[in-house]
C-alpha cells in the first residue's frame, strides 16, 4: 500500500518530473494511449464533486438536498475552478493533488442525451427524443460505451474508432484494445475485438505438444460443421492463442518499477502499464486500455462503501500517473473516467442513492504546461443546481439531467487520439445536435 | 511395456491469426541432436548420468534446453555445454527427451532411449548369454540389463506361455526380461491351437458404448482372441480358464460372443448389447440428458432409452431433492461451488438441480454481497426446494427470503420520510420488474420485443412504476431470533439478532399505506396489509403478459439453446399460462419440444443452434461421461472462477453473463454464455483439459480427488476409428460428422505413443473443440 507520506513527497515532484516525461514523449514514435476506468453500479457523483462556493450556489444547498448522506463541509479536499470553490471526497487527496497540479480536470454533469434536455421536455415527454431505458445498468453502461442511445449500438466508439484508425496499429499481432476487467461493448468495433488480459497474465496454450495434436487442433478449429456459435467460440479461440504468443513473447522484455497498490483497480492499471511498456514489441502506436472497478451501485449504506472505492480509485490513478512517467508515455496517455449514471441527490430510507442520470468525471494526464494535452486544473460542463425539483431535475428525488452528453465527452477523447474531425457524426452519431462536439480539455 | 512416454510442457504455438498480421513462414527455428549418452544406453541405478545436447539455430539463439522423462522435468540447461546432470532413482527402460527453446519460444526436441538397471549395473565385466527358444531376444547381455524378448510360434502353432529362469507368470507374447547373473534359457512354449470352450460370459446384458466383461471357459491362453459379433475385443487379462475383455457396441440388440485360438473357434454365447426394446436411441438418450442433467452418464443414458423421456421426466418430478447445501460449511466464505460441481456429478436430482441453476442465474443473489455461506445456503435450499413448484411460489419466496432482503435493500425499506428528506429504495423494486417478472420491454407472446412507430422498443414499465412498486416494498425488516414472530427492525444482516433462514417480518410503522399505481394498469387501494399488498403487487407481476414469454425464453436459454425460435418461445410460454406457471409444465414444454428434439439424431443440425456449455456445465458433463468421481472436496472452485464463472460469487444481479449477450460474428446471434468466453478464457478451458488429461501411465486421471478411468478405452485404440467412434458416442452423443472424425483417426494413428497416450490425445482433442463446447 502507498503511505500518505510517500505520495506527499512525490506529489511535489510531479512538476520535475512532468517535463522529463514530455522531453521523452517527443522522442517516441507517435504513440498514444487513452485508459478508461469504468466505475460500475453507478459512481454517486454528489458526494464525490461537492460544491462549497460557487457563482451558482453553495455548500448549503447541497447539504439541505442530501440532508442525512450529506458530506462534513470540514472534510472536503477543496479544488478551485476560476474563482468557483469545490471540495473533493476526503478520500481522494491524490486526485486533489493532481488537479491543483494540473494534472487533472472535471466534467461536469455529464450523460447519456440525444440532444439537450431541459425538466420542461422531459416531464411532458420523457420517451421522446431520450435515452432509452434511462436508469437500468445493463442498457446504460452499453450507452455510455457505446455513445449511442437508441437501443442500437453496433459497436463501442473504442472500437469503432480504432476501426477507424487502424493504420496506425498495421502489422501488430496483438488486439489495439486490452481489457483488464469485462470490458462490454465498448471494445469491440466491426474489425476490433479486445484482448483481455486478466491481471495473472495472458494464458498460454498447453497440452497441444506434439505436432499431431498441435496440427488436430488447428483442424478442429478451422471444421465448420454450419452452427455459427461454434464457428465463433473457434474465432475465441483462435484469437487467444494468437493473442497469448505474440503478448508473451513480448512480455519477457516489459519492466515496470512503479509500485501499485494491491486493489482490484491497482492491479489492473500495472496490467495496463505492463502491456504499455511492451507497445513496441505488440507494433501498436494508437492503444486503449479498459480497466472496470465494481461495487458503486450504492444502494444502501453509501457511507463506508463509496468511501473506500474513491480511495483505491484515487491512489491507483496517481501511481498509474507515475508509472506513465517512468514509461515516458506521460504526455501521450490520457486517462479518464466513465460510469453507467450518477444517482439521486435525495437520500433513501436505508441511507443510500438510487439510479440517476448526470454525473461528475475526471479526465487525467499531462497538463500543457508541462508537454502534455490537458488543460487541466479546471471544470468544464455546467454545474447543475443541487436542488430537488429544480430546474435541473428531471423529477424530485435529484435525478439531475446531464449538462454535457456522453457523444461530447467521448468525440473530445477520440479527437485528441486521433479520429480525424470529419469522422466524428459516423460513430458520435448526435454530435450535430449538440454546440460542440469537442469539449477543449484537451490539446 | 516399454512405453514411449511424452514429456509435456508449455510451449507457444505458431498458428495464422486472422485479423492481427500472420506469423512469418519464415521464423527461425532451432534443431537439437544428442551428444551423450548413447541410445539405449544401460546405467545403473543411483548413478550419475550426464545428458547432453548439442542444440542449434542459426541466425537465432538458444535460450534453454529442457529435460524431461515421462512427464517430469530433470532439469534446464541455460547454456553451452547444454547439459544436466541426472541420478536415476528406479529401474526401467525410460525415454528422455531434450527440448530446445529458442529465444522466440520455438522449440524442437529429440528422444533417447535409456535403460536403468540393478544398482552397481555397469557397461563393463562379464556378460552372459541368454537363449530364447521359439523367439527372439538371444544375445549376451550384462546382468541386471533388460532384455526385449518376443515369441515366434513354430508354423501352425500357437504362443502358450514362457518357462525359464525368472520369468514373471503369465507373462505375455511380448515382454521386458531381466537378465539374471549367468547363461540362461527362455522357452516360448507353443502348441497346436486348442478349441476353446466357452462356458459364460459375465454380464449378459452389455451396455451400448464401451464395455468390460469376464469370459470363463476352457483353453484360454495368450494368444486366444475374442469377438463380438465378429469383431475383435480386447483381452486385458487373461488364465487358462477366465478372460477379462472390453470393447465398444453402439449397435443396440442380440449379438454372440465367441473366442478362438487361431483357427480354432469356440462355441458362442448369445447376449444383449443394450438395452432391450429401447424406447429412444443411444444418441437422443445422451443428447437429452445434457438438457435434462448435466450430461449423460453410461448408465443415466441406458435408463433414459429404457424408459424413455416422459417417463424419465416423472421420476424425476416425484424424486425429493437429494442435493442438499447444509452440508457445505456454513460459518465459511467458500466451499458452496466445489460442492455444487460435485452434486452436479453425483446426486441423481439431476433436472431438479439444473432447473435449480436456472433460477439462481434468473434470481440472482451474491456472496459478493452476502458474504457468508450461512445466508446462501438457505437461499439455494429454498431454490432447490421449489424448483418444481409455480413460478408464483419462487417469486413470493424468493422476495421474502433473507439472502434477497439483503442482496436488493428491500429489508428495511421505509415509507417516504419528509422529516429525514429520504424517499424508499428502488432497487428491489427495479430489479424484480426488470430481472425476475416482466422484463424491460414489452414483449409478444413468443418473446418478441414490441415495437412503436419509429422502431423503438416498448419500454415495460417507467420511472413512476418503480417507485410506485417502491412504496409497495416498504416495512418488511429480518425476522428476530430473540423474538420470533416479530421482525429485528433496522436489524443487519449479519446481526446476531437475526434469524436468516425463515423469511423477512413485516414491520407496520416503516410501511406506506397509501394507493399504488403499478404497470399494466394494477391499482393497490389503501391501506391493506403489508402481506395483502405485497401479494397484490406480485401477482400482478406474475400475471403480467410479459412475464411467461420472458422467463420461458430464458430457462430455454440456460436448458436448451440460446436462439430459440419465437415460435418455440411461444408454445414454452403458452404452457406457463395454461398451467398458471406451473414450472413441471413448463419445463416439460422445454424438453419435449419438437425443437428441443429435432436434432437427436444428428442429422438437423441449425445454424443458430446451440449454446455454448458454461463452466459450471462443462466440468461436471466431462466428468459424467466417463462416470468419473468427483468428490465434494475437489478442486474446481479455482478454475470455474478462472473461467469466469465463480458459482454463487456472481458479480452482480445481471448474473455471471446476460441473456441478451450478442456475438460477435454472427450476425446477431444471443450467446449469453459467450460473455464469459474471452479469448484468454478459451485459452484457460482447453489448458484445464490438458491438465487433467495427462497422466500417461496411469490409465485413471485424477485432478485433485477427482478422477476419470480411462482404461476401458486403452484396448481400442489399436483400432483408431474404434476408439474415436467410442468417445464420439461417449462425449458427443455418437452424431460427430465423418470429415471431423477423419482429423481425429489421423491424429490417433499419428501419435507415437503409448495406447493411453493415443485415447488421451483423443478425448482432449474433442475435449477441446467447440463442437463439444457448444451443446447443440
């Protein structure tokens, strides 16, 4: 586990460092990298990003909304944006450093929307023009991988876009996507599929060691019998043992010092930095990275659950920073959040949130300052008012209709990887409907 | 036997990858030869013996060279002089073989053979000669060494048996002598084939599929043979008076067996190969029971053809639950899924257990959550209990059992509370709608979703449904130990107070009395009871149209296949209204549909049929099949898990895969159990296989306490396509394509090693393929 005392010292360093890291990046042969923590169950963004004065409203406001699950004022990691003050949940102080370094920023009241939504159309229509099955995990976390909110999503724009930006990753033996936990549909693309890469490492195949079995099995593989599902589970198949070899292979030579804290999300995002130390060998110039942390469908009991979540996020991000930095992939590696909703302002009987909608995310990287992409240190979106039946709830538990849709916040990261602007509206399919379809926090 | 043993290892393979770039035709690779000792070198035992290679690649470089005998690794060499040190501990004759590794993990490897003598055997002093009378093997030999000897019969005579100094009894035609310590001679005594006799044969009745019996009669020697209707069975024992033989029949009816030395045949006797008036083929009776059980065994197989399915179905109605959870450890955290993969082999509930399954995947509640076994265990008792009861009962029991309190926040879910700001939690109330009754959309009556003008799904319910079920919800806390009767309000869990295996306890004061508008237009009027109004709501739920047509499609799924036909979607659901949810009826319908049955023989194979087995299914179906054991102390729990599926530890309520998983490629079709089946993960099933199959001198194959016996099979493989026709009929109900078939006899024939070791590559090679994966 990382002391506090370590990150401390470090923290202070980041600036120093930054600027090695960007030096190296610039060396490097075009790579970038995006990472995607999924935060499954639906992160309560209320008690992540609370605000404490701000142009639009205070502390107070958030306090009476949220009565008995409301944040102490006194424990909050107070982060600024212009002259607005926020504080982030106590847990996080790594993330309050990185963004008082630059080293991070936050979307506001982000998602799911086909088009911008006010109180006023949703309660006279809520089924026109809107996400469909809005408030039920399984199609939400499929929208916002997908960007796609009709119930028709084909691919995930991971996928899709690196479809689109496969020349980049030409003659690589291995998936541009790795997944290190369920990755959904937002890996797969028409040409795409994701390798998955459970912490322990990419299996390789045994007990096919003769060259008759060997030989058999390649056979077996290729039969087609006409049943599709067997056809498929033999693409399965036979991607993974071409995903194994070429990833081992490779692997003999990955070396990563950074330490990582030993959590569900720490070990995946070493996995992460372990296969980004290989990026060569793979021959992948446009990675993306998809690590899923559960358990934030907080229901009941929020306080002692949501907590220790935001801690393990908050440390693994920032030693995945670090581990970026080593790598010299720094300046080319942004890393963001994503989760299926945010949840209800109001509290329930059992002290606990039930499903909402717009919710608050972090994007992290190298600010500009210092080499990299991101104007960090700031808040972009709107803020929506913490207020129940407001003008921003769509009814009167808090179930605040998202500011900045998912198609925005995602056609932003795809830019800056490198989805030329023109390709944007075939896979961000409602970024006609919305002012922008790049959000500026990044370069 | 001087069986050439197979050392196995890791090794990456070379294959084309579509998509990815293809590997170069043009890889280096490595060559490796033997510099010492000699083949067929004799050593004694205890002493040193240096094994040296001399490997090669040019343009590449040798990483490593491994050593290994039998199966086990001496030793690794990571540099020239390429060579280890090794002290024999037993004697015998032993193939070593050298693997050379390159640095891109290309390997090649070459065999010698060593002989390991009496300690103090050396390759110098005094040799003597040996003498094989009526064979081969004459020659001079230093003592201690091991000798292949051999009979050669006289013209017209047979083999009997061999005398001479030190010669094991009833030693066979062809054996391993060692050679004593002065000049000796081997007699192979030989004779004019007596007529044997044959006076019975134990049992009369022989299973179709692989088979063993006991022959006795008179003149058995070491060359008799015996058939069966024709075809030569293999003697794996044999006196002058008995013979143990095996062999395989998929060929139902009369047949004789007879025995013959030679020229000279016995009298047959008359038996019976399988069941007698079966009222289903050996196929549809395996194919059936991997719906209705978890796969056949021989013997489950033979009673389904003897009684046929309606009949099999009955018993298995009217049998009590044999499975039960209370045996597993309940003050733990785990130990619940070895013991559910060791129920799934043994205990003959079989349909009561898969249907149990099926609703625990449709019913989800988690250790993740529970977190002790003490709360599960009730919850897959009760499942277990009313697996054949109404879909009305499950619903109602499962709501108010303790694990599902707790699981979805229904337990001490309160009405509004304007002076605390909060509102009652909508999660159960969600979550029975969308997972356990009606489903997000609406849907026809065979399982279609409906759509509006525009194309877009039929939502089932909405925002102001779930919270007005919200309100229904409300005031039900765990029932007290300390008082029973009454409910431990605000109680936890893990409370002492608290007696988790009776169901929740209403609690009036947290209950919201008030009207409730649910879906499909059901009105709750004020102030029922708790109990009335929750019954109110949940049956509403249950008769609610969607509700047939979105559980029957789903325990099709997890029974039979997972893109079944509307129209077979739609009779299954029909059956669930006639009978008001009757899960008999309703499971009848599943496996007794023309559907379900259409392909028993093999011949009808669908393009969208099938699904693929999860690993809760796949480990105890392997094991069935070959009637192994698996004991409830197995190991397994580690590899489900692996593989994605850690029974009852589901990540969350959506289950360990969803049923509306699409796979990729196929145009659209539903694979739920593909979720779990990332290419990591089909790396890890056929590894687990390998694991378990390689033993390859012992004939049973254990992994852990678990074990499978391959004996009956070793005899066959002399005859490749027996053998393969054998495990076709034993793993994949005898309906395996011929041109698959083919690959399997050419692999069979080519493997070079020993008998078991040819069934071994065998059966991992179906093992393996996805037309055994997927069940269809």
């Amino acid at each position: 586990m990382i002391s506090r005392r370590h990150f401390m010292k470090t923290a202070g360093a980041l600036g120093a460092l930054g600027a090695m890291g960007g030096l190296e990046a610039q060396a490097a042969n075009g790579y970038q990298a995006l990472v995607c923590i999924f935060l499954a169950g639906g992160n309560d963004g209320h008690n992540t990003v609370v605000p404490i004065t701000t142009s639009l409203q205070n502390f107070s406001l958030y306090a009476k909304s949220r009565q008995g699950l409301a944040l102490q004022q006194s424990t909050l990691l107070p982060v600024q944006s212009g002259n607005d003050v926020y504080g982030l949940h106590q847990q996080m102080p790594e993330i309050q450093a990185m963004y008082n370094a630059g080293n991070a920023a936050i979307l506001a009241n982000v998602g799911t929307l086909i088009a911008p939504t006010t109180r006023a159309q949703y309660l006279a229509n809520p089924d026109t023009n809107m996400p469909v099955q809005l408030f039920n995990h399984a199609d939400q976390s499929s929208q916002w991988q997908s960007a796609v909110s009709d119930g028709n999503a084909t691919g995930g724009w991971g996928g899709l876009v690196e479809d689109n930006l496969a020349s980049y990753n030409s003659g690589a033996a291995f998936s541009p996507i790795t997944s290190t936990g369920g990755c959904g549909i937002f890996c797969v693309g028409q040409n795409t599929f994701p390798a998955t890469i459970p912490v322990a490492g990419a299996s390789t195949l045994i007990g096919a060691n003769t060259p008759g079995r060997l030989n058999a099995v390649q056979q077996l593989m290729q039969f087609d019998n006409g049943l599709k599902l067997v056809n498929a589970a033999n693409a399965y198949l036979n991607r993974g043992i071409g995903f194994s070899k070429a990833f081992n292979a490779a692997l003999a030579s990955a070396n990563v010092n950074t330490p990582f804290p030993s959590t569900v999300l720490g070990q995946q995002l070493q996995t992460v930095a372990k296969v980004m130390s290989i990026r060569n060998a793979l021959g992948i110039r446009r990675q993306i990275f998809f690590c899923q942390l559960g358990g934030f469908d907080t229901h009941g009991q929020q306080f002692g659950n949501q907590d220790v979540l935001l801690k393990q996020l908050s440390q693994a991000v920032y030693q995945f920073y670090l581990a970026t930095q080593e790598l010299g992939t720094d300046t080319s590696t942004v890393t963001f959040t994503a989760s299926e909703f945010g949840r209800t302002l109001q509290p329930n009987a059992i002290a606990g949130t039930d499903h909402a909608w717009g919710n608050h995310h972090f994007i992290f990287g190298t600010p500009a300052a210092k080499g990299g992409p991101l104007k960090g240190g700031q808040m972009y979106g709107t803020f929506p008012l913490l207020a129940l039946s407001g003008p921003d709830d769509a009814d009167s538990h808090g179930t605040l209709i998202p500011t900045t849709a998912v198609s925005q916040y995602a056609s932003t990261l795809a830019q800056w990887f490198g989805l030329p602007v023109a390709s944007v509206p075939s896979i961000f399919k409602y970024s006609g409907n919305f002012a922008t379809s790049n959000l500026g926090f990044l370069a | 036997m001087n069986a050439k043993s197979i050392a196995w290892f890791a090794i990456t393979l070379v294959l084309p990858v579509a998509g990815y770039g293809s590997d170069s035709t043009a890889m280096m690779s490595p060559t490796v030869s033997w510099v010492q000792p000699a083949n067929n070198t004799t050593v004694g035992v205890g002493s040193q013996v240096v094994l040296q290679v001399a490997p090669a690649e040019p343009g590449g470089t040798i990483a490593q060279v491994l050593f290994s005998m039998s199966g086990r690794i001496l030793g690794t060499a990571r540099s020239a002089p390429w060579q280890i040190t090794w002290t024999p501990t037993a004697q015998g004759n032993y193939s070593i073989a050298a693997l050379a590794l390159d640095s891109a993990n290309q390997g090649a490897s070459a065999a010698i053979n060593i002989t390991v003598g009496p300690a103090g055997v050396s390759t110098s002093g005094p040799k003597y000669n040996l003498t094989v009378v009526n064979g081969l093997g004459s020659g001079s030999y230093y003592p201690g060494a091991s000798v292949n000897v051999s009979a050669v019969p006289p013209a017209g005579q047979i083999f009997q048996s061999w005398s001479g100094t030190s010669v094991p009894a009833l030693s066979p035609a062809s054996f391993t002598y060692t050679m004593p310590a002065g000049d000796t001679v081997l007699t192979a005594n030989c004779m004019i084939p007596v007529t044997p006799t044959l006076s019975s044969v134990a049992p009369l009745q022989l299973p179709t599929g692989v088979f063993s019996a006991t022959l006795t009669g008179t003149g058995f020697g070491a060359s008799t043979v015996a058939s069966l209707g024709g075809t030569p069975l293999a003697v794996t024992a044999f006196t002058p008076t008995t013979l143990s033989v095996s062999g395989f029949s998929s060929v139902s009816g009369p047949a004789k067996i007879s025995v013959a030395n030679g020229p000279a045949v016995s009298n047959p006797i008359a038996v019976q190969v399988g069941v007698a008036n079966p009222l289903v083929s050996p196929s549809a009776a395996r194919r059936f029971l991997e719906q209705a059980a978890f796969g056949p065994t021989p013997s489950e197989a033979a009673h389904v053809q003897a009684i046929g399915f309606q009949a099999w179905l009955n018993e298995q109605f009217s049998m009590p639950a044999v499975t039960n959870y209370a045996v597993a450890n309940p003050a733990g955290q785990s130990g619940m899924s070895a013991y559910f993969l060791s129920n799934a082999v043994t205990n003959p509930d079989q349909l009561r257990q898969r249907v149990a399954f099926a609703l625990s995947q449709i019913f989800v509640t988690s250790l993740m959550k529970l977190n002790w076994n003490a709360y599960m265990i009730p919850y897959q008792q009760m499942l277990m209990n009313d697996a054949f009861t109404s879909y009305r009962r499950i619903l109602g029991d499962v709501t108010l059992s303790p694990a599902m309190g707790w699981y979805l926040d229904m337990v001490n879910n309160a009405a509004a509370s304007p002076a605390n700001g909060t509102a009652p939690n909508e999660n159960y109330a969600r979550e029975v709608m969308q997972l356990f009754s009606v489903g997000p959309k609406m849907l026809n009556a065979d399982g279609t979703v409906q759509k509006d003008a525009a194309g877009v799904a039929v939502p089932a319910y909405n925002q102001s449904h779930v919270r007005e079920l919200a309100r229904v919800l409300t005031g039900w806390g765990f029932a007290s130990k300390t008082s029973p009767g009454t409910p431990a309000w605000g109680a936890l869990l893990v409370s002492a107070s608290v007696d988790a295996t009776v169901p929740m306890s209403p609690y009036p004061p947290a209950h919201d009395y008030g009207p409730k508008a649910l879906l499909g237009s059901c009105q709750i009027p004020a102030n029922l009871t708790i109990s009335q109004d929750l019954n109110t709501a949940l049956d509403c739920l249950a008769n609610h149209p969607n509700t047939a047509p979105f559980l029957s499609k789903q325990l099709i799924q997890h029974l039979v296949k997972s893109n079944p036909s509307p129209a077979y979607v739609g009779r299954v659901a029909a059956a669930f209204t006639q009978s008001g949810g009757d899960l008999k009826a309703v499971v009848t319908a599943i496996l007794l549909d023309q559907e379900a049955r259409a392909n028993d023989a093999g011949n009808a194979d669908q393009a969208a049929d099938g699904h693929l087995q999860e690993p809760a299914l796949f480990l105890p179906g392997l094991i069935r099949a070959f009637a192994g054991i698996n004991p409830t102390n197995n190991n397994f729990a580690y590899n489900v898990t692996a593989l994605g599926e850690d029974i009852f530890n589901a990540a969350s309520v959506f289950n360990y895969f969803s049923p509306s998983y699409v796979v990729s490629g196929t145009g659209g079709l539903l694979g739920p159990e593909f979720q779990l089946d990332t290419a990591n993960a089909a790396v890890l099933r056929e590894n687990l296989v390998a694991t378990f199959f390689s033993s390859y001198s012992n004939p049973v194959m254990s992994y852990g306490p678990t074990t499978v016996d391959l004996s009956p099979f070793v005899p066959l493989a002399a005859t490749p396509s027996t053998l393969v026709d054998a495990l076709d009929l034993t793993l994949t109900h005898g309906t395996m394509p011929a041109p698959m078939k083919q690959i399997l006899v050419s692999a069979v024939a080519g493997d070079t090693g020993s008998a078991l070791h040819q069934v071994e590559t065998c059966a991992y090679l179906i093992l393996t393929s996805n037309y055994y994966n997927v069940w269809h």
